[in-house]
C-alpha cells in the first residue's frame, strides 16, 4: 500500500473500536484525496464504510411482475409506483423518484432489491458516511504488512502510537513462562475469553437483557460493552448475523434517538439501506 493509504489506517486505529466518520477531523490531514483513498482501501477489504443506493435499473422479473394484472400483483401500490419508474426510466439515481418521501422510498428499494426485482449500484456515502477497519484489515496490520524498503514514509509519534496499541491489543501472546507457570485452570479461563461462542453470546444477550429490564429490547452498545474486548466489533457484529440467520434473534433500528448519546448510536450495525440495526430481541 501506498503512503497515504498506511497513514489512512493508522489515524483510524487511533479512533474508538477502529473506525470514525470520513468528515470528522481525523481525516483532514487528506483533504480532497480521503474518499479515494477510502474506496482503494475497501476494493482490497482492508476497510469498510458506509453506502448508499447511487443508481437502480429493473431486472426481467421486475419487468415480468409488472405485467400481471394490478389486481394480481404482490407488492403494495407505492412499491407498484416505484418499480413502474425505475422500468421507464431504464437506470436512475434514488433522487429522481419523488413519488414518495426519501425515508419511504430507501425502504422500498431495499425490499424491491431482495425479491430480485431491481438491481442496485452502490457507493460511498455522501453525507455522514463512517469507515471502520475490517477483519481483514486487522489481519493484514498485524501478520502481514510489511514495509517497502524502496519508499520512505514519515511516521509521527502519534500513529506510531496509534499501531503500538493496536498491537498490544490484538496479538494477545501468552509470554512462554507464563505457559509454563500457568494451572489448567487460568489457561482454561483465558482460552473461554477468548473463544467466545455464538451460544455463549445468545447466553449474554438474554442475561444482560434480564440485568437492565430492557424487556427484550437490548440496545447494542450494552453487548459491545460487555463483549468487545476481547472480541472485535467485526466478529461481533458477524456472530450476530449468525444467530439471526438461525433465527435465534432479530434486530430492529432506533425511531427515537434523542434519548441516546452519538457513541451509543454509533455503536449500531451500519446497513446500506435505512438505519443502523441498534436493538436485539431474542427469539
């Protein structure tokens, strides 16, 4: 990687659970350059950020459904209205159907696109768009960069500082004398930290469920607290989509956030379309 693309991953280790917004200060020693930088970064899967719907076009079974007698069609009348738009206009930006508001519209896009009725184009946020390091970016700073001798960057203290936590916090290497000296017992206590289940965090979900009384209705930031570290927010996050995919939990996005702070929202799960996922109910 390039100059500006290390120095783009080492101001982000520096922010809390590795990630920020792309329009905050920590970004503005790039200037004009952060966007592209952001984009080469996630090409490689080094970073992640937020996006959102830049154009649409109908697929043959959106065309297909639109043929069915009105009577007979599956979907509602707005989502009828939407397709019959993006079908006339061939490909379009979101920001061009007006028929109904942008909160409503983004929703229908995104049930439009998972019935496979219309395909998305994707990209950067526009406005409040977040960049967080993946898991594989996490692998990639810590087993596998490797200096090119041929380039000569100058790194500040603070970024220097920035990798020095990071890995002191990631590699987790047990001393070899404290191996030795170690009982079965701490050795297996560290390895449960660790190795944390996906069971183990169903378990921890209803727990602190039960602790706080949110009546099924856990706010995210509680998990994080609880769970990362040891865990990244990545493997968290992936540990959740799990459980959901075996119907174990489901999530739902925040209506009222005035009664939360910004760390607390942002402590969500990000999604391309609508707002974050920020509530866990147990199944």
């Amino acid at each position: 990687m390039d100059t500006n693309e290390l120095k783009f991953l080492l101001k982000l280790l520096g922010c809390p659970n590795y990630r920020a917004g792309l329009s905050t200060n920590t970004f503005n020693s790039f200037k004009t350059e952060k966007n592209k930088i952001c984009r080469a970064l996630g090409d490689r899967e080094l970073v992640d950020y937020s996006r959102e719907i830049a154009t649409v076009k109908i697929l043959s079974a959106g065309q297909a459904l639109l043929k069915l007698p009105a009577g007979q069609l599956p979907i509602t009348d707005k989502e009828r209205k939407v397709l019959e738009k993006i079908s006339s206009a061939g490909k379009i930006a979101p920001s061009k159907i007006t028929s109904v508001k942008a909160a409503e519209r983004d929703a229908i896009l995104k049930t439009l696109s998972e019935r496979g009725l219309i395909e998305t184009e994707l990209q950067l946020k526009k406005s409040k768009a977040e960049v967080w390091l993946t898991e594989r970016g996490v692998e990639c700073l810590r087993d596998d960069y490797t200096p090119n001798k041929s380039s000569n960057p100058v790194i500040s203290q603070e970024l220097l500082g920035n990798y020095l936590r990071f890995l002191r916090k990631t590699l987790r290497v047990k001393p070899e004398t404290e191996s030795i000296l170690s009982t079965p017992s701490v050795e297996s206590s560290v390895e449960t930290i660790i190795n944390i289940t996906d069971e183990e965090i169903l378990q921890t979900i209803d727990k602190l469920d039960k602790e706080l009384g949110t009546q099924n209705y856990l706010p995210i930031f509680h998990l994080r607290q609880k769970l990362q570290p040891p865990l990244s927010r990545d493997e968290l996050d992936q540990a959740l989509y799990r459980l959901q995919a075996q119907d174990k939990i489901d999530f739902s996005t925040l209506q009222e956030a005035s009664i939360y702070t910004p760390e607390q929202i942002d402590a969500g799960i990000p999604q391309n379309i609508g707002g974050s996922l920020f509530f866990i109910a147990v199944n």
